[in-house]
C-alpha cells in the first residue's frame, strides 16, 4: 500500500519503492522544501504540474468537465467542480504519473503520463529542486488527445489537450419578453420564467420541474424529423393560457465526421412549426454576425427564441404622501373597474398597482378601497382617466395591438388623484398616475 499526506494543501502519494534508500533520499528532499516556504526565492520550486485542458471536437469551443475525483497514482482527490481545464501536481519521485478522473455521472477516464525528473541542486537556503520534462502519454481512454507541450509548469498551462466526441442531442431554448419603451419603441429582454414542468411530448420525460430559469436546455428526437414539447408556466409568460406549445422540424443526418467517433447524428436546418406552436411568437436565433442558428451544437447553443408579446394597456399608480414624492403603503381592500367584474389586489400591502385600461374604450374608471396603517377607516378613492388609443403592429408576432398614450384625469377629478409627465403607457409598466394618501 501507498503512503499518502498533505503538502502544501495537495495530497501526495508514495507508492512503496525497490531501494528504501530512494525512499528515504525523497522525503529528506521534501521536508528540506517544505523548510524553504518562507524563503519568496524558494517557493514551488518544482515545475511538477500538468495542464489538461478539454474541448469537444469540431466546435472550437471548450468542454466542461464535471468531476468528482481525481485520483493521482492512488492518491485520492476529491475534485467536485466543473472546470474547462485542470492543473494536476505530478509525483516527482517516480518517472510516471496515472490520472483516474471520475465524472459526475460515474463514468472514468484514465490517463497513464511518463515523464523525466531531474533533480537539481538551488542553494544553501532552497535545497534542491525537481525538474521535469519529456512527458508523454503512454495510454489513455479518452476519444482523443494531443500533447502541445512535454515540459510541466510550476502552476498549470495546457500540456494536454482532451477531445471527446460531440453529443448532438440537446437544442437550447431561450424565454424573452418583448417590451415598449414608447409609442414608436420596441426591444426585447430574456425573462426569467417559473416553471411547473415541460414535457418532451416524444418520450413523456420532463423536465424544469418547480424551476426558474431564462435559458434552457432539451433533448430532441433523434429518431424523427420534429421534436415537440409542452410548456406548463407558473407565471404569467403564458397570459391567460399558462400551457404552451413548441414544435421544432429539422433534418437529421447519419455520418462519420470523425474517426474516433463512428457515424453519428447531426441536426440542422431547424425550424419552428408557426401553426402548432402555441407561444406569443417563436423564432431561430441568430448568432453575431447575423446568422440563423439552426443547427444543433456541442457544446449546446442557443436555437430557439420562445418571446412573450408584451401587455400594452397596464398603466402604474403609485400611493404617496401629500405634497411629497414619498410612496406610502396602503391596505387594499378591492381595486374594481367599470368595464368588467375582476377584483384585483384584494389583500396586499402595496405601494404601487398596474392596472388594466378599458382595451375596447378611450375611457376607464377604477375605484380603490384601502386603508392606511394609521387610519383604520376605509377610504375610497375613483380614479378616472382617458386616453387616445393608436393600433399598431409592434412586433410581427403579435399582429396588431393597442398602444396608449396622453392619459388625463376626466371630468370633476378627485383632488387627490393626477397624472404625470410621463403620460403614455409603456410596458414594462411605468408610474403614470399619483394618488395622495393622508
């Protein structure tokens, strides 16, 4: 059996060798190191460290590896993290290190490496030294790797490069609100979403379950030409109808890319089914340079765009105290209006409200009943407001919407009760209206 102890916050395995005189000479070397750490000249003197860095062939791009342990000639290290790259410490007192890494889905990897170790004496203060060079690699299982540099460093760099080969089952999604800023105004933002679940409608998996999230990532079907899915929303992204629907039609190929790989499948052409797909509007992302990201890639990319139109006619009040800007809590009893029998906000404690202007009138009255933490008495305030009404075709997904714009107060206003400056309804919503409260 191996001996293993810490140095320098890294654990080290000896393996028992031939000649108990080696032995004995590297743990003499080690204690003299470990004497030098507060000499700055004789730290990490060794240049005892192994980059490996991981990338996913073809893409360019740089893989993530997700590990739990990373066992070092026996010498056991408990990793857990995600990582594009990792520097491992060699064992200087052999001429070959192996690498066991374990994934987070209880796969290994092996990576046996030899190498040549010099040692060097430095000085009276530093002792000696380990210089190592020459490394190789004498066996591995991963799908591919390339030496870039046989000399180890002092703290890392890339002297291994591991390349696996692509998994092309996921397409990434992404949820978007779309918004006005003004009347003329429009530009969208990722919207962070609560999920109940959503369903691959192919397999009956789910996914998401009780989650928030803006970005997603699913599996498509690699054995069909269309993958659909079912999106149960826990807020609001799906309006009146919290369940949506999203159905994505494509090409797939069976070929041999890479060597290493055999014949696999790739997905491209990617399109959005408009007539089965229920979202405000859905869409193929693009990339930088303005193009369609239709094909799936690995690692995942954005496709899909899933974007929620957004609700013109929420105008905001804020509750404030008289003569001032200071917003004041209320005690909302009801928030009714004239055009239907909703009754909104009924038990929250609030400063501000959104409120939905008439859609089928350029009038709207609404009557709140509250009260205040220093007034028990319920007091009931009308707010009454007009406005013109402009219908416009913001975004093509949304066909035509109404926008609203020049609130008033009408006729015999409360005194308590005005519009501001900013008097045109945008979404996110924005405070048009003040209400003092005494």
């Amino acid at each position: 059996m191996g001996t293993e102890f810490g140095l320098w916050g890294v654990k080290v395995s000896l393996r028992p060798q031939k000649s108990m005189k080696r032995t004995g000479w590297f743990i003499f070397f080690l204690i003299l190191a470990a004497s030098c750490l507060d000499d700055p000249d004789c730290f990490q003197l060794n240049n005892n460290y192994l980059g490996i860095s991981f990338f996913v062939m073809g893409s360019g791009g740089a893989d993530t590896l997700k590990a739990t342990e990373i066992a070092l000639s026996g010498a056991k290290v408990v990793y857990a993290d995600t990582a594009t790259s990792v520097a491992l410490p060699l064992n200087y007192s052999t001429t070959a290190t192996d690498i066991i890494i374990t994934r987070a889905d209880g796969t290994k990897d092996t990576l046996n490496v030899t190498y040549n170790a010099q040692m060097q004496y430095v000085s009276e203060d530093c002792g000696s030294r380990y210089i190592l060079a020459g490394l190789k690699v004498s066996e591995h299982s991963f799908d591919s790797i390339r030496l870039v540099s046989d000399v180890p460093t002092k703290s890392g760099g890339t002297n291994i490069a591991v390349y696996r080969c692509p998994e092309i089952t996921t397409m990434g999604l992404t949820l978007q609100q779309l918004y006005i800023s003004g009347t003329s105004t429009q530009s969208a933002t990722t919207r962070s979403t609560e999920i109940n679940s959503i369903t691959a409608d192919f397999s009956g998996e789910t996914f998401y379950v009780d989650k928030t999230a803006s970005t997603l990532y699913l599996p498509v079907n690699l054995t069909d030409v269309k993958s659909s899915y079912t999106f149960d929303f826990a807020d609001d992204f799906g309006l009146k109808d919290s369940v949506r629907k999203l159905v994505v039609n494509y090409k797939v190929q069976e070929i041999e890319r890479y060597k290493q790989c055999g014949k696999q499948k790739f997905v491209d052409s990617l399109y959005i089914d408009k007539i089965q797909t229920t979202f405000d509007t859905a869409s193929i992302a693009l990339d930088s340079d303005g193009d369609s990201l239709s094909t799936i890639q690995d690692p995942a990319v954005v496709n899909v765009k899933l974007l929620r139109c957004p609700e013109t006619n929420l105008t905001q009040v804020v509750f404030r105290r008289p003569n001032t800007t200071t917003t004041r809590a209320i005690y909302i009893q009801s928030i009714t209006m004239d055009y239907s029998d909703d009754i909104l906000y009924a038990g929250d404690t609030t400063t501000t409200v959104k409120l939905p202007l008439n859609p089928n009138s350029t009038t709207t009255e609404f009557q709140v009943k509250y009260t205040t933490a220093s007034n028990t008495a319920t007091v009931t305030t009308t707010i009454a407001v007009s406005y013109t009404v402009t219908f416009s075709t913001l975004f093509s997904g949304c066909g035509v919407q109404n926008t609203y714009s020049d609130l008033k107060i009408t006729e015999n206003p409360n005194a308590n009760v005005e519009v501001l400056t900013t008097n045109d309804v945008k979404f996110p919503a924005v405070t048009n209206i003040a209400v003092e409260v005494n």
